[in-house]
C-alpha cells in the first residue's frame, strides 16, 4: 500500500481565486505556492515511488492483454502524475470514485493490482469492498461515475461529515449529460467535490479541439465554482493544487474542478489502432522528458538533492517485484462459483431469492462450478 503523505497545511480557503493563484499561466506551482505547500524530500520521493510502480504495472497490464491473459487493458501512460498526485493528495476517510482508466489511483488505495486484473480478465466486476478501501468501482460508461460521486458527498455533508470525495474522468465526459447535471447539482448544494478532469486529450477518436469549444476549466464558473488548470505531467502541482482543493471542499466550501492537461501516449484501449487517426508528429511534443512525469519529478528531487542512482535502482526493484507479483495473482486467480450471482443483490435476501438460488444450484452439472 502506498505510504500516506501527510503535513496538510491550510490552504488559504474561502477565497474563491485562493486555488486558481496557486499556479502561474503554465498550469505549474507559483514559487510561492510551492513554498506554503510545504512538500517535503520524503513525500516528493514517495510521489516518484509510486509513479515508477504504476508504470510498470500499466505495461505489465499491456503485456498480459497481448499474451492472452486479459480481455482488455486500456493504458495509462502519460496519466502518472494526474492519479498519483490526486489520490495521495486525498486523506484516507475521504473516498475516491474512479474512471475506468484510473488503476493508479486504485494501488495507491491499497487495492491488490493483481485482484483488480481479474474485472479485465471477466472474473468479477468488482474486485475489491468499496467500503474497506474508500474507493468506489471501476465505471466503464463514460461519465456516470460523476453523478454517483456528486450523491455521495450530498450524503457526506447531510450526515455532517468532514469528508471530500474526488471523481475521476476523461475529457470525454464532459460531454456528457451526466457530467453537466453532476456539475450543476454540485454547485446548488455545495457538494464537497474535487471534480479531476484527466485531459489527454482524446475522446478515443475524436481530438479535443472537435469536441469542446472554449476551455473546461472554465465551465465550472458557470455553475458557480472555482476551476483550475494544472500541467497534469507535473506531480507536485497535481498534489499541491489537489490537496488544496480537497480542503477547501473538506470545510464546506464547495466543489472544485481541476483540469490536469497531459496526453494519450498509447491507444485507448487494445482494441483501439491510433495510428488510423493521429501521426507520429502529434505524439512527438510529448515524448520529451520535459514533458514525462517521472522524469520531471526525478530532476525535481535531483535539484533538492534528493536523488540517487541507489534510490532510482530501489524503486525500479521494486515496481518490477510488485508487476511480477500482480502477474502470478491473476494467473492463480479462478473463476467464482456461479452461485455468487446471488450473493450481492440483497443485504437480507428474501425467501423467494434464495429459491431461485438453490433451484439454480441443484441444475449445475457435476464439476460445473469449478
């Protein structure tokens, strides 16, 4: 499990520029901004650490598609610093409701990458208790995951709790009906959301200059909120901005939307061929290590003096230790018995359920549940 990143300072709250001044013109810390941040050498490298994990958990997730092992992996190459930086931005009572690309945010939570491969695999559509781990589902329709994030932290501050939650998406889903009917209801009720808009810039297909005319940052005034704009390939301002915003929704202040601008590197998914619809000169600009986040944040500790080759050697031991071990999770991961379609549907199953349950049952051929 990813290690907690605490010293949470007050963000200058009540202001509702205070979050947008955070950052200058690039979407990048102000000197000032990084200076009451506060973020510490030991918090910096964990940021590192846990980017090079995921990583190499998003190529082993390739690997294992290609080789068979897995229906379907959609990369995130490219998103390290965006579901790093928000998810250990975020205190461990608050809850995080993800989009499908967000398997980052999932490890940093605690959640077994290798248990989370078995929903890829067909195993199960869900790997992990929300409940134990704060983390809702994985939601494949684009941009309901929105709407359910928005309802539970209505619910969190009826019932008075000092709860934030996070909602994860791609820019493609503000496009959606869901995203502006979440956005509207968020800002009349003053939801305590950070909305995580991850532009990589490719509804699938379709490039964002044919999908959104203006900014999406700049939506969120129209439903009464602060929006901000970050370089989602720098893992500090993804952390700082978000760990102020959180606070600021944590003390009733209201929603955020922070729009982390990064790119697609990869396909959307396996099933998806690029090529048929952007070149190579659209990826170069992004191939620099000006622009990858793990790069950027290695010369950040190397300007502190806070990287070394026994550091980097470390940390790349240990993300290829956990990718071999989330590999041997889902090759060793089985089927569930067919009776545990029944399993979640009630808390307290009526009688008619159960007798459907064991008619069911009793019809399994022998061995066919194994």
């Amino acid at each position: 499990m990813a290690k907690a990143l605490h010293t949470h300072p007050q963000a200058r709250e009540g202001d509702d520029n205070s979050i947008g001044s955070l950052v200058d013109a690039h979407g990048l810390l102000t000197p000032e901004a990084e200076r009451d941040a506060a973020v510490s050498d030991d918090q910096l490298r964990e940021l590192y650490r846990m980017m090079v994990i995921c990583r190499r958990l998003d190529q082993e997730g390739l690997n294992l598609q290609r080789q068979g092992e897995l229906g379907l992996w959609g990369p995130y190459v490219g998103h390290e610093a965006a579901q790093v930086g928000a998810a250990l931005a975020m205190e461990s009572t608050d809850w995080i409701f993800p989009y499908y690309r967000d398997f980052a945010m999932a490890v940093c939570r605690g959640i077994d990458p290798g248990n989370i491969l078995t929903i890829f695999r067909g195993l199960t559509h869900g790997a992990w208790n929300p409940y134990e781990y704060r983390f809702a589902p994985f939601i494949i329709p684009v941009g309901t995951q929105v709407p359910h994030a928005v309802g539970f932290a209505v619910g969190c501050k009826f019932d008075h709790e000092q709860t934030a939650v996070l909602v994860g998406f791609g820019e493609g889903a503000t496009s959606t009906g869901d995203w502006h009917e979440a956005m509207n209801f968020a800002g009349v009720f003053q939801a305590p959301v950070v909305f995580l808009c991850e532009n990589n810039q490719w509804a699938i297909s379709v490039p964002v200059e044919e999908q959104i005319a203006g900014r999406i940052v700049d939506r969120a005034a129209g439903y009464g909120f602060p929006g901000v704009r970050v370089d989602g390939t720098d893992v500090l301002t993804v952390y700082a901005v978000v760990r102020a915003a959180a606070q600021h929704a944590r003390q009733g202040h209201g929603p955020v939307l922070v729009e982390s601008v990064a790119y697609r590197l990869q396909a959307h998914t396996t099933s998806d061929d690029p090529t048929r619809y952007r070149t190579d000169a659209d990826l170069d600009p992004w191939k620099g290590s000006d622009k990858d986040p793990i790069e950027r944040c290695a010369e950040r500790l190397r300007q502190r003096n806070a990287y070394d080759d026994t550091f980097a050697v470390a940390v790349a031991q240990e993300a290829e230790e956990r990718a071999s071990a989330m590999r041997q999770t889902l090759v060793a991961a089985r089927p569930p018995h067919p009776e545990s379609v029944f399993d979640l549907v009630f808390a307290n199953p009526p009688a008619s359920l159960m007798r459907e349950r064991d008619e069911f049952t009793s019809s399994l051929e022998q061995g066919g549940a194994e």
